[in-house]
C-alpha cells in the first residue's frame, strides 16, 4: 500500500498491492473449504442444514468477490491505471451497490417468492447492520491500544535520556539534566494518559454492548484509526519548549485527533442505541440507571478537546497552557464524573418535582375558584 500511495503511477505498486489482497483471499477460501470438509468446525446453523453446499457456494461468492476484482486490477494496472484504482475502489463499493441493485429490483419486480427468501443468507452478506463479533473488535481494539501505547514508551526513551555528556554540563546532577527533558516527559504522560482514558471509555462502553454490528465495527475502525495518531500529537506537542512557530498548530491538530478518536467511540454509543433492545445491556438503554452516566463518559473528551480548539483560536498566546490544562483536568473530571452526574439527575430530578407540584397546586386552585354546579 505505501508502494501504491508513494508511486501512484508506477504499475508495480498497484499491482503488488492487488496480488496480496488476491493471495489473502484465496487463504481464506481456502479455510472455508477447509471447514466443510470438516462440518464439525462449522456454526452450528450450518451443521443442522440440509443446504451446505448452498451455504458453502454462498460464502465463497462473497469472499472471492473482492479477490476476482483485485486480480482484474493487476492485470490491467500494466496497461490502463486509472481502471485498476477504479475496481479498487468498486471492492467497497460492491457489497452496498448488490445490496442497491437489489433492493430496486424489489420494489420493482416484486417480493422474492418463499424459498429464495427462506435461502437467504443474512448472516454471511456485508450489510453494515449485520452481526459482528464483539469478542474480536475488543481483542482487535486492545492489540491497537497496547500497540500505540508501546509507541510512546519506545519514542520517550529513545531520544529523551541524558547522556553522560550532557550530565557532565550540569555538574554531574542527573535531575538538573533531565529537567531539561521537562516538556517532553510532560507531552509523554499526557499523551499517554490520553490513550488509557480512551482505552477505559471503550472499555467502559463494550461492557454494555450485547451484539456488535458491522456498522459499529467500522465507526471503532475509524476511532482506533485515530488513536493510532496520538503518537504523532506526542511528537508535535514534545516540541513547546523550543517554541517553535507552528506551536499552535501543533495543539489544533493533537486537539483535532483526539477530538476524532473520541467523537466515534460517541457514536458507537448512538449506533447502539438505534437498536437499543438487541445491542445494549438494560442499563444502558434510555432511562436505564447507567445511560446518563454513559453519556457523560463518552461526552467528556469530545466536548474537552473541541473547546481547547476554539480556544486556542482564541488565545493563542496561551495556547500552551490551555492544552496542559485540558490534559491535567480530564483525569479528575472522569474521577468526578459519577458524583457529578448524580448531583446533576438529583438536581434535574428536584426542578422537574417541584414544577409538577406547582402545576398540580394552579390546578386544585382553579377547581376551588371554578363555580359548582
């Protein structure tokens, strides 16, 4: 993929990235086959069938699909590349255009009659409101997290010990040294921090989700996708005490990842709550005693991280100080969060009783002032 993204008009590029997507998967066609072979191995949906080589042909069609476009995309990225990226692009595209095409077919031509319908395979199709396994995207999630966090300690170690050198200039006082390195480990523990508030929100957010769905797969995809480039935001925001003169735009672009990597945790949230009654746990849902709470968490970084934006829009001269302090602040809000939360419901809970008592009281006074019968 760098090949292709670094040389997009060289055909090689293209057409390795192509071969690989074609080798992985004819792999894993290879393991389907493998499964019936050994029925065993099979959902047990499928182990009760009378149908499975019906099944086996249906799963097979679709995941060749995406291999049979790549191998057409290698093939013609040596005579017309534009054409190649175009069957690149259309191996998204495809599942949701079948699922168009079909749909329109239906509402055309009619419903489909009983058999096909009692043949179709929901489970093994690409729609976004598919099932998805929730152990996966959390053991998927947790690798990333480590991963990035491993990131920052190999990034503070590397370039941000003294050596003997530098200790000798500072009459051989290791503390004077590193306070050198202040900002720098400064950057390091709110970066990290950063990733394990997120890790514990996502955290926090999957232990009342019931059955992910692949639309709830993509939104965390694009979340950790962000997360990825906080170690970028440790480079940027490592570089304050050198006051260089992109410092603010350093912090607007660790304000703008961060921002993004919590905003679609958020909307795994409202995805789950579209479909409250099969995606999430009792608690969670509308009116359950966890859904304020819920909110809250999920709110914290987003609403943070953009108003730290605004405000170095706006004051930039304490753009610095602004980022440290948002940094400094979350850990102690999350800590504050419940308390704050229920204060907050006890509060709402007070105003709403007494405006019904004084709706109730107008209405006994009316009946008093109203003339009997």
């Amino acid at each position: 993929f760098s090949l292709m993204a670094s040389f997009p008009d060289v055909p090689f590029g293209i057409f390795l990235f192509s071969v690989c997507a074609v080798v992985i998967g004819f792999i894993q066609a290879v393991i389907v086959l493998y499964a019936f072979y050994h029925p065993h191995l099979l959902n047990q949906q499928i182990q009760v069938s009378e149908n499975q080589n019906f099944y086996k042909c249906h799963i097979l069609k679709i995941i060749l699909r995406g291999p049979v476009l790549c191998c057409l995309a290698a093939i013609f990225s040596f005579f017309f590349i534009p054409l190649s990226y175009v069957l690149l692009g259309l191996v998204i595209v495809f599942p949701h255009l079948t699922r168009f095409i079909t749909w329109c077919k239906t509402k055309i031509v009619g419903q489909r009659d009983e058999e096909e319908v009692h043949h179709s395979l929901e489970t093994f199709t690409l729609y976004l409101s598919e099932p998805l396994s929730k152990e996966r995207v959390e053991g998927f999630s947790d690798g990333v997290y480590a991963i990035v966090a491993t990131l920052l300690i190999l990034d503070i170690c590397e370039d941000n010990v003294p050596d003997p050198r530098e200790v000798e200039k500072f009459n051989i006082s290791l503390l004077e040294a590193l306070s050198e390195y202040g900002p720098n480990y400064l950057a390091y523990f709110g970066s990290f921090v950063t990733i394990g508030l997120l890790w514990f929100v996502h955290h926090s957010l999957f232990l009342y989700v019931t059955k992910a769905t692949r639309l709830m797969g993509l939104l965390n995809i694009l979340s950790l996708a962000f997360i990825g480039g906080l170690p970028l935001a440790y480079q940027l925001t490592s570089e304050f005490a050198e006051k260089s003169h992109n410092e603010i735009e350093a912090i607007q672009v660790s304000c703008v990842i961060t921002f993004f990597a919590s905003i679609f945790q958020f909307a795994i949230w409202t995805t789950a709550l579209l479909h409250e009654r099969e995606t999430l746990h009792p608690f969670a849902r509308y009116g359950g005693k966890e859904h304020a709470f819920m909110f809250a968490k999920l709110s914290l970084y987003p609403c943070v991280s953009l108003g730290a934006f605004f405000l170095t829009c706006l004051l930039s001269e304490f753009s610095t100080a602004i980022f440290h302090l948002m940094q400094i602040v979350i850990p102690f809000a999350f800590l504050a969060l419940r308390i704050f939360v229920r204060i907050s419901l006890t509060v709402v809970k007070s105003v709403m009783s007494l405006s019904r008592r004084k709706v109730v009281l107008l209405e006994e006074e009316e009946a008093c002032l109203s003339p009997t019968e």
